[in-house]
C-alpha cells in the first residue's frame, strides 16, 4: 500500500507586534491632529462668547458669566473624563468629551437664533467639555513615553494648540459671513466651527488612536514605568503636591495678571487694538515655548524647571508693576514672560504629576488636578478685579509674581525628602 506523500503545511511568517515606541509616535500623530482641530474649536469661547451673551442678555455687565460658564464646565467635565480615561481609556474618554464639547456649541447656535439664555447658559456649560479633552490630552502623549521622555512628549502635545488657537480668531469674520448666510446672528460663526471641530478631533481619535495607550501603559512590565513612585500601585508619590502647586500658582498668577492687563492699558489710554496685539504675544508664548520646556524638564529634572518656573513668573510680576503705564513695549515684555512661564508651569507640572502617580490611578488623580487648575483660573479672574479695584495694578502684578515663587522652595524641599522627579 502506497501512502501519499506528507503535505507540510505553508509556514505563515506572523507580522511583528509593533514596538511601543512606534505605537508611542503614532499616538503623538493622531494627537496633534486632534489637537489642531480642538485648538480651533476653542476660539468661539475665547473669542465671542462675552459678545454673544452681552447681546442676547442686553446687559454687557453679564459678559463675564460665559467665561464662569465655561469654567465651572470644564471642572466638571476634568473629574469624568479623568474618571472614563481611568475606567475605559484616554481614546473614550477625550473622544466623549470633545462630542459633548460639540454638543454645546451647536446648543449655543440654537440658544442665540431661538434667544434663549436659558440654553445659551446650559449650552456653554457644555461646551467647556471640548476645553477640557483639549487640556487632558497631553496626558495622553505621555502615556507610553519613556520616563526621561514624557515631559517632552507633553510638550509636544500642548504646542499643537497653538496652530488651531491662532487660526480660530483670525476666522472669526468668515465665519460670521458663513453664519449670516445661513440667516443665524453673526457671533455664532465661530460656535458653528467649534461644533465641526470638535466632533472631527473626536472622530479622530475614535478611528485612529488605537491601540489606546494607556490602556496598553497598564499591559507593560513594571519595570518600564520607572518614574513610579516605589511602594504601593495605587499609592501617588511625595512629588504630588508639588506638581499640584506648580500647576495652580501658574494659572491663578497668569489668569489674574492677564485678565487685567487689557483693563490697565486701556485707563492709560491703549485702545483694542494695542491690547488685542500684547494679548495676542502673551498666548503665543504661552504654547510655543512647551517643547523647550519639555526638553529642559527632561534634561535637568522638573525640580530645577520649578525653580525656573517660579523664577519667570516672579519677573513677569516684577516688571508688569514697574513698567509706566504708558510703556508698550515693557508691558509686551512682561505678559510674553508671563506666557513663558505659565508654559514652564503647564509642562514641568504635569510630569511632576505623571511621575508620581502610579498607572492604577493614574488618569483619575490627572483628572481631579485639572480640576483643581480650572479653580485656580476662575479665583485668579475673579480675585484680580477685587485687588485691583481696592489698591491698584503693580501691586496686583508683584502679589502675583511672589505668589508664584512660593514653589520654588516647595519643590526643593520635595526633592531632598524623595526621589527627584
């Protein structure tokens, strides 16, 4: 009997799982997408939102509230989406705030051509969702970066805002034509963009960042999280709270200083124009700086960038109180510092707080800390106006410069009790 000859199966040559560094750079790609877009769809809020309210409410003394509208939102917005990122990973949880973010600026269309405040406040609280997946999204970047690459990796992250958040206003006048077109009120033109942007960066992020990387972060050997605080996984590390302060200090010293520069050039008769132009210089270099931020924090460690950080705002403060009120070119100087360090302050803050939360509990603890920025911004807005009104804006200026330095000797001390991160 003759047997047939042995069939040897086909061999099949499995495709390589792909490296985390190359998931990391594709992750980084898809987030500065997203983020591009996102950057754009924050300029209605910026922009016209006071206009549009102060319209509709026929009261510009309310022209405030949607800025505390979009405040109290985005607070809100951080400790769920911190919450989702934790549970089911950063693609669901950026991707559903940015589709609520959506949801609230085509609310506000709605409220504006209906005349409704009531939808106009509802709308807005909504909308401050797509400010916070734009903000959270840097946490993201560093996910599955190397510990003495993170800061970098964040950097990269909020400096793809710049792009969307400097063509945003600059359209503000296309837009308006787009929106008279579709016989809706002028001001909703920048809300109709943000509506479009924002679902396109959620879009974005549903269909392309996968795999999610935090997610895939928690499958890696513990070992490659090294900037991990030793002890317990879900325990957060000394360096903390300094990240914390870092963090709160450079919003409430820029916010305050900022919301009132406009003001002060204005009684020493600057017009819109002039204070439209330091504003304009002051966001610039508030994201352009992040990736020598980045580099510095990496290089030197986030303990020297605190000291530096502390360091700038203390000098924005210092020189905003003695330029002369009719100085442009000091007062420039002064708020281009001011973004400078509260760049320093966003980057060295968030890879305090990245390195000394262990991945357990990681995206939830970033939550909460950004709710605890969105705080800090409305009591440095809010509190400002009262310091000012009850003294004047060069004391204002050096409160908040001394203020900021406070973390100087916070993060030294932080260091010498535990491993500098």
């Amino acid at each position: 009997m003759v047997h047939p000859p042995t069939r040897t199966p086909p061999t099949v040559t499995l495709a390589p799982a792909p490296t985390r560094s190359a998931v990391q750079k594709r992750t980084l790609i898809v987030l500065l997408t997203s983020q591009v877009l996102s950057g754009a769809g924050l300029a209605a809020g910026v922009t016209v939102a006071g206009l549009l309210a102060g319209q509709m409410l026929h009261n510009t003394s309310l022209s405030g509230l949607p800025i505390a509208l979009l405040t109290a939102g985005s607070a809100v917005a951080a400790v769920i989406i911190g919450r989702v990122s934790q549970r089911l990973g950063r693609r669901p949880g950026l991707a559903a705030g940015y589709l609520t973010g959506a949801l609230g600026g085509a609310g506000v269309v709605v409220a504006a051509e209906l005349a409704s405040p009531t939808l106009l406040f509802i709308s807005l609280f909504l909308y401050g969702a797509g400010t916070t997946s734009n903000l959270q999204a840097r946490y993201a970047g560093a996910d599955l970066a190397a510990p003495h690459q993170r800061a970098r990796a964040t950097s990269t992250v909020i400096v793809a805002t710049t792009a969307g958040g400097i063509a945003g206003p600059l359209l503000t006048t296309p837009t308006g034509h787009l929106a008279t077109s579709l016989h809706l009120p002028e001001l909703t033109g920048l809300f109709l963009l943000s509506t479009v942007a924002f679902t396109l960066a959620a879009l974005i992020l549903l269909v392309w960042l996968r795999p999610d990387p935090l997610v895939l972060a928690r499958t890696l050997p513990a070992a490659w999280d090294e900037g991990a605080p030793a002890g317990s996984p879900a325990r957060s590390g000394p360096g903390l709270l300094v990240g914390v302060m870092v963090l709160v200090l450079s919003q409430l010293v820029m916010v305050a200083v900022m919301t009132m520069t406009p003001i002060h050039m204005h009684v020493h008769g600057f017009g819109t124009a002039a204070s439209g132009l330091v504003i304009a210089l002051h966001t610039g270099s508030m994201y352009l700086p992040s990736p020598l931020a980045g580099r510095l924090v990496d290089r030197f460690s986030a303990t020297a960038m605190s000291v530096v950080t502390a360091g700038t705002l203390l000098t924005a403060g210092v020189v905003a109180a003695l330029a002369p009120g009719r100085s442009f070119a000091l007062i420039t100087l002064a708020l281009v510092l001011l973004g400078v360090g509260w760049s320093f302050g966003l980057v060295t803050g968030t890879a305090i707080v990245t390195n000394s939360t262990p991945l357990a509990t990681r995206a939830k603890v970033q939550g909460l800390v950004d709710v605890a920025i969105a705080v800090a911004g409305a009591v440095g807005g809010l509190a400002s106006g009262i310091v000012v009104a009850a003294t004047s804006f060069p004391i204002l200026a050096v409160l908040c410069g001394v203020l900021a330095f406070v973390a100087a000797p916070a993060a030294i001390v932080a260091a010498r009790k535990g491993p500098a991160h």
